[in-house]
C-alpha cells in the first residue's frame, strides 16, 4: 500500500466518525435524552434557583446595610 492510498482511507474513516458523530449528536437533540442528563439538568436548575434566592437576600443585607450607614452619617451630621 502506498503513502497515498493510506492517507487516502485515513481520511474516508475520519469522514466517515464525523457524519456518525453529527448523526448522534443530533439524535441526543432531538429529544432522546437519557435519564442521566435528565438528572444533571433538573440537579443544575435547582441549584440555579437556590443561587438566585441567596443572591436575592445578598442584595437586600446590601441596601439595608446602605441605608443604616447613611443614616448612622446624617444622625452624626445633625449632632454637630
């Protein structure tokens, strides 16, 4: 065999594992997920809604944290 011929079908077993990947690929799209990934992707919300919460009470500390201290400010201006 010669160094074309063996590229030559290095190259079709290549073409051929991408259109065997796409076709895959595009079946696990298409809807037919397994059970797993199902798992992984409801495990993924949740903690997405959970991260949500806790950014929600983050951000209310913060401005209730803000108002105190400009609060505590005016009361130290008003004392003078």
């Amino acid at each position: 065999m010669n160094p074309f011929e063996m590229v030559a079908i290095i190259v079709v077993a290549v073409m051929i594992a991408s259109v065997l990947r796409a076709k895959y690929h595009h079946r696990n799209r298409s809807g037919l997920i397994d059970q797993q990934d199902h798992g992984e992707a409801l495990r993924l919300r949740d903690e997405v809604k959970e991260l949500k919460e806790r950014i929600k009470v983050l951000e209310r500390i913060t401005v209730e944290k803000e108002n105190s201290l400009a609060r505590q400010i005016e009361e130290l201006r008003d004392d003078r």
